[in-house]
C-alpha cells in the first residue's frame, strides 16, 4: 500500500514537472490545435501580426505533447477564465447599435466620436501585416502623393525603417509630402486599401474624409530616423520649402524633451534662461521635468523660481507656450553649438 501511495506521489511529481514546462504562450498553441480550422482561423485574425507569428512557432513546438500535458494546459485555461465575464464581449458593436437606434446614425455617429475609443484605420490594421522591405518597394513604385497618404498610416517608427530603403531624394519628398498633406477622400482611401490588399472596396466601407499627415507627423519620422539621415532629410525639405522645414524642426524638440537632458546639461540651459520665461514654462511642465530642473539648481536658486511661480497669477495657455517656446529657442542655440546634448527616440539630436 504504502509502495503504491509512493508511486502514485511520484508519478503526480512527475505530472507537476511535466506541466511546468508548459508556458502560457504554449497553452495558447495547444488551445488553437484543438479548436477545429474555422475557430482557430477566427481567433488568429483578431492577434497582431507579433502575436500570430509568435502563437505560430508555438503550435509548432507543441506538436509532441502527451495528455497530461493538454489536461494541465485545459486546466490552466479554465482557472485563467473562472472569473471572466461576457460582458465586455463585442461591447463596441452593441453600444453603436444602441445608440443608432436611439439617436439616428448621424446623430449616434458625432456623440460617439466624442467618447468612443478611437478604432485603428482599416490601413492601419493592414500595413502592420506589411514587411518594411515590401512597403518601400510599393511606396516607390506609386505616386509620391500616394505613398505620403501610407506613409502617414504607419508608426514613426515603421515609416523611419521603411523610408531608409528608398532613395535618399524621395525619402526627402516624402517627409515633405507627409507634412503638407490635406484632407483625403473616401474615395482615395479606398484606392489605397486596394493596393494592400489587393481589391477596391467601395469608399463607405474604408471611411469618410480625414485629415491625415502634418508637420507632427513628420518630425516624429524624422526624429526616429539615424542622426545624420535626418539631417539629410531637413536639408531636403528646406530646399524645397524654408518655412515647412523650420516648422518640422520645431516640432523635433518640444519642452517635454528636456527631460531627456542630463541633470548637468538641464542645469545649464535653466541657467540661461531669465526668470522671467523660466517661471511661467515651467507652469505647463510635468511634475517629473519640474523636479529635474529644480534638482538642477541650488537650493536657493530653485525655492526662489518655486516661490515666484505660486506668487504668479494665473496665465493664458498662449503665455506659458510662449515661454516654453523662448526656453527651447535657448535650448536649441546650445545643442547646435554643442554646449549640452540630448538623446530622443532612437537617434541623437543635435
């Protein structure tokens, strides 16, 4: 009896083991091998293209899993599940259901872009599927205006990486073109939808009219872009249009990136800067650069900007904007003659 309590406790250690190796991730797998094709091919389309591809190679190294091991992994799943609810289940379809048959469609539709979660662009969704090598192949071969409307679907970070592919000038109007772009019609979108995949839906099944692209758009490009390329790249742009250039490299360096300074270098630039800018810019920072800038300074030094800035009476938003805008002017004068540096994103800024 006592032998057979022993094996018993030793075939459950041995279980116990076994499903240690079992990783969330390969639970999944297992999960997705049991389901039959439509189910598991419903479940994949809703991952990111990351998570397919991970689940992927999952399904792949659970192909030789005994039964105790699907046994602990159903376990495991019903044990993650037990408290969940369906509550939350397609909810977005529902409220957008509810609300048009309350309010109207048009009505329902411009409440609802006041407090609905923002859904990615179908574009969005597709380019993510996309490879960078693919998407400079295609944004090289299509109108410039044409690949700035992909362009501007994309991460600045995916767009940095795909535009290191293409051709150093069109790289160059690209951004410009980014940053210049306008309204863009249903029916474009619905052209651009086609090129990813391949057929044309009709304008109301991608999206009404949008504003796309902009300055912003472009300065986050270039400021995922290697320093020397975006540099290349401004160089290009100012070439081809001055005052478009001055406004993306205004938007590369923003108040907020000081926090990326070190403490000396802050310490500098507040040293700089008069009182009289540095109090009411410092009204609009976040709680983290204010500390930062005030461990800067000496001690008196930062009671005495900390003092003037409870004195202050409240100012207009365009007031401490100015000010911010008169401290990174300061800021900018040094990093260009090299006095401070900073690092943004993936690429030095200077």
């Amino acid at each position: 009896m006592a032998e057979a309590a022993t094996d018993k406790d030793s075939a459950s250690e041995k279980d116990g083991a076994q499903l240690e190796l079992i990783t969330g991730r390969q639970t999944a797998a297992i999960l997705m091998l049991l389901f039959d094709d439509e189910e598991a091919a419903k479940i994949l389309e809703r991952l990111e293209p990351d998570e397919a591809e991970l689940l992927g190679e999952a399904m792949f190294s659970v192909a030789d899993v005994d039964a105790v091991q699907i046994n602990g992994s159903l376990d495991k799943f019903l044990q993650l599940t037990r408290n969940r609810t369906m509550v939350a289940y397609k909810s977005d379809e529902k409220v957008s259901r509810v609300f048009r048959q309350a309010l109207g469609t048009s009505r329902a539709e411009t409440m609802m872009n006041r407090f609905a979660p923002k859904r990615p662009s179908n574009i969005a969704e597709l380019l993510k599927w996309v490879p960078v090598k693919d998407l400079a192949e295609l944004v090289s071969s299509e109108p410039p205006q044409i690949a700035a409307v992909l362009i501007s679907f994309m991460t600045p970070e995916a767009a940095a990486d795909m535009l290191q592919l293409v051709a150093p000038e069109l790289m160059e109007e690209l951004v410009y073109r980014v940053a210049t772009l306008g309204p863009v019609s249903a029916h474009a979108l619905a052209q651009i939808h086609g090129l990813l995949e391949n057929n044309t839906p009709s304008a109301e099944e991608i999206a009404p009219p949008m504003e796309i692209g902009g300055v912003m758009d472009s300065a986050s490009i270039v400021n995922n872009l290697p320093k020397q390329v975006g540099q290349a790249v401004l160089k290009g742009v100012n070439r081809r249009n001055k005052k478009i250039a001055k406004q993306i490299e205004d938007e590369m360096f923003v108040f907020a990136d000081l926090i990326n300074l070190s403490k000396k270098d802050i310490g500098t630039v507040a040293r700089k800067v008069d009182s009289s800018i540095l109090v009411p810019a410092l009204r609009g920072a976040s709680s983290e650069l204010k500390a930062k800038i005030f461990e800067s300074m000496s001690q008196r030094a930062a009671e005495t900007i900390q003092d003037e800035m409870e004195e202050a009476p409240p100012l207009p938003m365009e007031a401490v904007v100015d000010a911010q805008r008169g401290v990174i002017a300061v800021a900018k004068l040094m990093l260009d003659n090299g006095e401070i540096s900073m690092s943004t994103g993936g690429a030095d800024y200077v």
